[in-house]
C-alpha cells in the first residue's frame, strides 16, 4: 500500500473525470500517475452519502489520531523503563 496521500479535491476531480466526462479509468490513472485501484475506490467512496462518507472520515482522522499517540506513549514507557533499569544498577 501506498503513503502517498491525496487531497479530497484531487479525489473528486479524478473521479469526476471518470462518471461526468466519460474518460476510461486506465486513460485517467496513466495521467494522473495513481493506480487504477485508487480511482475505483475514490469512485466507490464517492458513491456514499455524504453523511456517511463524513463520518468515515472522522473515524479514520480519529484511528490516526489514536495510534500516533500509541506509538508516543509507548516510546515514553520504553524510555522510563531504561532510566528505571540504570537508576536500579546505580543504587544496587
């Protein structure tokens, strides 16, 4: 999978290209440089209410949020774990 990120409007155009203008989704990834699995499921997205797309959004924003925050406080655990071990060996 990919890291690269798109912007939503970038998203929205891309599939606009394909459902309004009637471009082929190959002729459409090739030009853009994104996989054709990446415009099917931008269109497939797309095709949800807003509401729901929204909402998918906000829990995705939130699952990102979570796991940086995860991986901080298990970088701040793994830290005081190490100082606790080398203050344990300076007293004993």
């Amino acid at each position: 999978m990919s890291s690269k990120r798109y912007p939503e409007e970038f998203k929205a155009e891309a599939v606009k290209q394909i459902t309004e203008r009637g471009h082929s989704v190959a002729d459409v990834a090739g030009r853009l440089g994104v996989s054709i699995h990446s415009l099917y499921a931008w269109q497939r997205q797309r095709e949800k209410p807003s509401g729901a797309r929204q909402t998918e959004t906000d829990h995705a924003a939130e699952l990102r949020r979570v796991k940086a925050e995860l991986r901080r406080v298990t970088e701040e655990r793994d830290i005081l774990k190490k100082a606790a071990t080398y203050f344990a060996r300076l007293s004993g």
